[in-house]
C-alpha cells in the first residue's frame, strides 16, 4: 500500500488526476451545477491531492461522479466511466508513500521480543 519509488510516485500521479478529473468536470459545467455540489468536489479533491483517507476519498469520488451524472445529468457518461474506474483503481491499489496516510499508517519496523 504504500510503494516508495516509481511505484509512489506513480500513485500520487494518479491521485492528482483523479481529483482534476472530479473539480474539472464540475466546473466544467459552472453554470449549472450546485454551489453545494461544488464544496464537495473540492473536499473530495483535496483530500485526494493530499493522500488523507484515500481508499474512503477515492470511493467517495465514485459515489459523487454516479450522483452527479445520473441525478444531475452533468457531464459525460464516458467521462464518468473514466473516473470512476480511475478512482476505483486508486481505492485499490492505496495512497502510497508521498501522502498523508503514507506518514500516518507507512512503513514501520516492528520488533517482537523474544519468547
């Protein structure tokens, strides 16, 4: 869960798209689209920028996109797909080393004493 490396970064590269993807297709749609609807993306977005709570920031990130496109009819149903698939990658895979939960829950060396 949490890779250092390539593999980390890659991660934090795939949480920042992730939470572009859910402020771009809001605001994409400024006009139209709920002030409240807006204040979620952008807590969705930043916890996902940050790595905090990721696999519950990433499966909110799903729910949102299927309230949005489906009760709201905002955005693209490809779009939608796209993100939610990407968000479920990231539930999955976890934050990585570079975030928050990478320095809360990381790596540690744990020490038994002896029997």
């Amino acid at each position: 869960m949490f890779p250092t490396g390539l593999p980390g970064l890659a991660l934090l590269f795939l949480r920042a798209s992730v939470a572009f993807a859910v402020v771009a297709e809001t605001y994409g749609q400024a006009p139209t689209t709920a002030g409240w609807l807006k204040a979620i993306a952008v807590l969705i977005a930043a916890a996902l920028s940050a790595g905090y709570l990721t696999p519950i920031a990433a499966a909110m990130a799903i729910a949102y996109e299927a309230l949005v496109w489906s009760g709201f009819g905002i955005g693209g149903a490809a779009q939608a797909i796209i993100v939610c698939l990407d968000s479920l990658a990231l539930a999955l895979l976890g934050p990585g080393t570079y975030s928050i939960d990478g320095y809360l829950f990381g790596r540690r060396v744990v020490v038994l004493p002896p029997p």
